[in-house]
C-alpha cells in the first residue's frame, strides 16, 4: 500500500535529518499524522490516540509507535521493518495514570537514546501539555528543543509524484464543484446537497477514487454567508439566497480545494461587483506568485487591487497545501499576507483563498495552483467566477 | 440555531460550575470543540486554529474566544451577548511569534481574573504545549490546575434532548449500515461504496438530515480485517473476502456508531464461528450493563464468555459516546475494561465494540446503547449478526 518509491521517502527522511542538523536534535518526535505518513507512509484514522513516528540521525529507518491494535495498519501502509515498529498496550488509551507519551520516552530509552537532543514541534496538532509532559519527565536528561514545524517545511516544496497526486485531486474537485453547483437548488435539503458533494468526493473520477478530505464541506447559506466554517443543516436553500461551497477533493491524503459561491436568482449588484473584484485580486496575486517572489508580495498585489475599489480585508488570503489530516489541509507554513518573507520556490502549492466576510453577507471565490518556473499555474480548469443560477 | 433550550445550556454551565468548585478553580479555559459546544451552542469547523469558551465561576455567561471571522459563527449559533463573544485578529493564526492563547490570556487579564486559580484540561485535543505556555507567559500570577476532562464528565450523563438526537442518529446509521451492506459487492470499487455510504450519512432521513461523524468510515476489507482503523482505496472488493465497516451517524454532533461484518461468498466456519461468539459476548455484556455496576464488570462478562471459548482479546470493548467533533466520536471518559471502577447511571451511552482483531484477519459487531434504569437499551434495531452475502 505504498504511495511513494521507497527512495522517495529516503529523500524525505534525507531532508529531514538535514533540518534536524541544523536544529542541533539527534531525534525527532513526531506526533502529526501528515507528518507520519510523510515520513513512513503510515495511513490510518487511529490519531484520535497519541502516536509519534520518532526520526534518528544515525539510524536509517524511523521508528513507529502506537496503539496495540494499530500496529497492524503500520505493518500494511509503510515500510519499516518489524524492529522498528512499537505497539503500546491498551491500558495506556485514555487513562489517568499512564500516558502513551511515556511509552514513547520508554522506547527512546530503549534506544540508547535518553540523553540525546531531542526536537518536538511544541505547537503540533495531537501533541498535548500532559503528552509533552509525559516525554519530559520520562527523559529527564535529555535536552528537549522546539523545532517547531520542521518537517512541514520540508514538505513545502513537492516532488512530481505529489503534484501527480495533486493533479488527480484536482480532476475530481472539477467534477464535485459541478456537482454541488448542480445540488444548490431552491427547495433542495442542504444536507442532501452534501449527501451529493460527499459521493462525488468519494468516488472520484474512474481512475481516480477519491480519500476524505481533511475539512467538512463548508457551506454557509443564505445569512450565513458573512461566516466562513458553518457547515449545513437541514433548510433547503432559498430563491434570492447565496450559498458559499468551499469543498476539497482528497487522493491518497494530498488536497486540491476550492471555493465558489453560488446564488439562486438575480444577484444583487454588490455581490456581482464584489465577486468580479475578487476575481481580478486573484488574477493579480497569481501573476505575483512567481518563484523569487515574497509571500507578502503576493497578497500586496491583491491588497492593491480591492483597494482601488475601496474594499478591506483583514484576514490572511492562502496558505500552503498539500498532505494533510484532520483538522485542517493547510500546511501551517506558508500564508500569503503581510510580513510573511518566505521566498516563493518551484513546486511550492498554495490554496489562494481571498474570502470576503462582510457585515450580513460573504463571497468566497479560489484557486489552487503550484508554483512552476514560469509562475503560478492553477491546478484546475473550472470558471472562476461568480455562479448565478436562475 | 441553538440546538437546545437555553435552560439546558444553564443546567450544563450550572453542573460545570460545581465541578469547577471541586477542582478549586474559578476560571476554567475549555479548547476543546465539543466542549464549546456543550457549553454554549458553538458550532464551526474553526478548531484547526486554537479557541476556547471560557467559563468564570461568577459570570452567568462564558466567552467564546476565537478568530475574528469566525465570530458571525458564534454570534449565530450561541446564546452569548455580544460583549462575550472576543475575536483575535489574523495575525495570530498559524504565526511564529504571536499564538492565539497570548489573545486568551490577554482577555482573561482585562476581565480581572490574572489572579485568580484557573483550570485547563493539560490533555485536552487542540491543546498545544505552546498554547498553555502562551497562557502561562501571560497570566504568571495565575495558579494553573490540571482539571482533567472535566466538562466531559459533565457530559457523560446526557438528557432527555440529547438522547432525542441520538435516537435520530439511529435511525440514520440503521439505514446508512443497510445501504453500505449492499454497496459491498465483488467488483464494486471500495470508494464507491463509501460514496453511497456518506450520501446516506448526510441525507438521512425525510424527518432528520444528517451531521458529518467525527470519524470516517472505517473499511478494513481483505486482508485488512485485521487493522481497525484502515478507511478505504480504489480496489474492489472481492468475493471470499471479508469487510469491516465501523460507521456512524451524526445528528447535531451527537453520534450513535455501529460496526458490521460483512463476508463475500461461503464464510470461513473460524470467521462464522468466532463471530456467534462475538454476539453472545455482546449479549452477556449488555446484560451486565445496570445501573450501579462498574464499567470493568460490563468488561467482565464479556471476557468469561469469550474465555470459555479460548479467545483472548487484549482491548477495551467500548467507551462513552454522545457529542463530538473529529478526530473522535468517543468521550475519553469511561472505557469499558478491566480497573475502570466508573459507576453505570441512567442515561449514560455506550458504544459496545468488541472487536477482534487476529493474526491475519478480524470481525467487528458494535451495539451503542444507553443505560436506563431497567438496564442497557440498544439505540438501533439492526440485526446483530455476521452479514454473509452469497
């Protein structure tokens, strides 16, 4: 069940322990689930359990530590040998006294590696005070050091076979963007909307079956629309109503979203004009993401845009995609908005995502694209406008 | 929106409150999602960036404190006053220097309790290390106690309007499970049958449309029955093989899951066998489900059964179940295994599931249940049996 060549997930874990160098770690402790899978290929929904896959510098494999029950779905999915792979019994699973973050510090020292320095992203999902606390107490000599997101910045930049993932994503979101355009109807359940958006997610294109998204559809609906995360409920959709639909399609966990934003009926003036603003902001921050190029020139270039037209806008306008797990299918590196520095690179992906929220209403309208040589290149091919059925 | 009258919503504050003076905190900070909604109402896909409710001990009304635009979220699904409801700006999201639970602490100091003891569940999803240093740095005169999974034990006795939804979500996954059974068939591709199973999900019924479950369908099939916590690929599924599919429905976030087994062709007599075992364990389990029991009792039946029968398994066989966000419909409450001295009460839920996970392959048969005071009522009706399908 391996997504990668195993010498693409040398290069990974190469990449890696360079980052860890620099970092002045011995050993790193990973507890996201992206990451794991990055760096192993482990793929299971068994993260609501602490787990880490653990990187060595002078050892050639990593190790994978989780729930008893799990080790199974790491023998299936990656390709450690069976030496590398630590199973924690169940009395660690939700309980007061043990914590499977000591499991994990008692393997390290196992190892031979308790005094070691040791790197841990304090700030990563699914690593908790109590789990830190756990390490510490357990390793009391080792130096721990935040090495913050290190191996999501070595996922920024993809390697072909991830922007061919990519790609395949991107075919199923054209088809499911079209779907749920052709669901959003007057007198249509919002659920059973979804119930369509859902399938069309799942069963991709004929090639290419479709992985659950990291995010819920995201479909705030009529007063709504000046809120970006509601999901639905069960109102059918109203004539004279706008409909946001920001939805992902997902192939062997890498993302390609998208956003449009859909009304039923004449679309008052505002929402027409704004979107045709949004659109021409998007044109021009894509003709900014060349490689060389700051994060924040990106969005200045849409900043100038909406500013012409006398429009604010305070939140970030993309963010780095690729990989992901629940909660999120950002990267949690890069964000396009002001002060970010980091120098656009080849194969960087970013989802552009200049939502509007305004006092009582909202237009969301994005494009997904990788960085080539040339500059941005969306992956989809799918209007980018302002979706008015009447 | 508000899913429930706004005396229940006190009830549950008025409950937490107690709880809060057991613990000898007067302010409790609560980051986790579903807590946030049990709470106060809050329900978004925003918890991929740090947030919290927090509760005073002598304020009738908590804050929600999230990102600025998610606050027209909070406006509209809570009961909380506009002076309650707090918002950092963009620049705390996903940000080097500045972390959202600096805001947090900021707010707790301008509402004059930096002095005061404060409770944080240290173990709590979407709960970083660096967030509770953020709150630390900030608050450094505020004594800070591990409250555990204090609100989650608020919630593990639910009411009558809850158990309202569950019923709901029962009807669903009665008919998401029939759907799925007959998706699996030889040469139907497995994403396409998952497809059919979250229309289902999402859809529902005429009467009750369905939420996302906080997990996604689980679908080991093949040689996979063996790892619970595989989800599905683009294979088909092939006559002689067995499919697991833990599944749930979601109705206003509150699940009721169900686990079936479905074999292709003529059942190998060990799966047939060991999965009337499964059900006879099941059975003798519920049974010992009363009011006044211990959860490791419930645990106990089901171990003398499968003993008599020369089976060991070395997992919990269920858990609190009710009101969740992904990456967990489970309560990380009470476990039904051996130690677990928790007292069985009216009203409390259950998702039974003991399942059996073998060298090379595994059954899965769950019942969810509520505890009354006759005993354990099961929230389905749906034949509890191995499905052969010939």
């Amino acid at each position: 069940m391996l997504r990668f060549d195993p010498a693409e997930y040398a290069l990974r874990l190469a990449k890696t322990k360079e980052s860890m160098q620099e970092h002045g770690v011995d050993v790193l402790i990973v507890p996201d689930p992206a990451n794991m899978n990055y760096l192993t290929g482990y793929d299971g929904w068994s993260f609501y359990v602490p787990q880490a896959v653990v990187v060595i510098l002078d050892e050639e494999q990593p190790l994978w530590i989780g729930r008893y029950q799990d080790a199974n779905a790491a023998r299936a999915t990656t390709y450690l040998e069976q030496r590398n792979i630590y199973a924690y019994p169940d009395v660690y699973v939700h309980a007061d006294i043990l914590h499977p973050m000591d499991y994990v510090a008692n393997v390290v020292t196992e190892r031979g590696l308790a005094t070691r320095p040791i790197g841990v992203n304090m700030d990563a999902e699914y690593l908790s005070p109590r789990g830190l606390a756990a390490l510490q107490n357990n390793l009391p000599d080792a130096n721990f050091v935040d090495t913050g997101f290190l191996v999501n910045w070595v996922r920024a930049v993809k390697s072909q076979h991830e922007l061919d993932y990519m790609d395949q994503a991107a075919r199923i979101i054209e088809h499911v963007m079209q779907v749920a355009i052709d669901a959003v109807a007057p007198g249509v359940r919002q659920c059973d909307a979804v119930g369509k958006i859902y399938q069309a997610q799942m069963s991709g294109t004929e090639e290419f079956g479709g992985d659950y998204p990291a995010i819920a559809p995201l479909l705030p609906s009529g007063p709504g629309t000046n809120t970006p995360h509601l999901t639905w409920t069960d109102d059918p959709f109203r004539s004279d109503e706008t409909t946001i639909l920001e939805l992902a399609a997902c192939r062997h966990r890498y993302h390609v979203p998208m956003a449009r934003t859909v009304h039923l009926g004449k679309a008052p003036k505002r929402l027409e004009e704004t979107s045709k603003i949004v659109v021409e902001g998007i044109e021009n921050a894509l003709a900014a993401a060349k490689p060389g190029a700051l994060c924040e020139e990106v969005e200045l270039a849409w900043q100038r845009t909406i500013q012409r037209h006398g429009i604010v806008k305070e939140s970030r306008i993309g963010y780095s995609v690729g990989l992901n797990y629940p909660p999120d299918w950002g990267e949690h590196t890069m964000s396009l908005r002001p002060g970010n520095k980091t120098e656009i690179r080849p194969n960087m992906c970013f989802h552009l995502i200049p939502g509007l929220w305004l006092e009582d209403w909202g237009v969301e309208i994005s494009e997904c694209f990788r960085v080539t040589e040339q500059g941005a290149q969306p992956f989809c091919n799918f209007p980018r406008q302002l979706v008015i059925k009447t």
